[in-house]
C-alpha cells in the first residue's frame, strides 16, 4: 500500500466522521453539547 493511499483513506475516514458529527449536531436541541453523544 502506497502513502498516497493511506492518505486517501484516512481523508475519505475523517470525511465520514465529520459528516456524522454535522448529522448529530443538526439533531441535537441548541446549546447541546454533541460530544457527549459521539462515540470517540
């Protein structure tokens, strides 16, 4: 496996996650703290 593609999966792995942190955040009330429901 090349670097470039370690790279490429990482970046496509933290894309995920940031998307599914925007997903909780928009579900969750105002002022609530979203990092209590993620799973690090």
């Amino acid at each position: 496996m090349t670097v470039s593609e370690r790279t490429f999966e990482q970046r496509v792995y933290v894309g995920r996650r940031m998307r599914e942190m925007a997903n909780v955040m928009r579900r969750a009330p105002c002022g609530y703290s979203d990092a209590t429901t993620l799973p690090l």
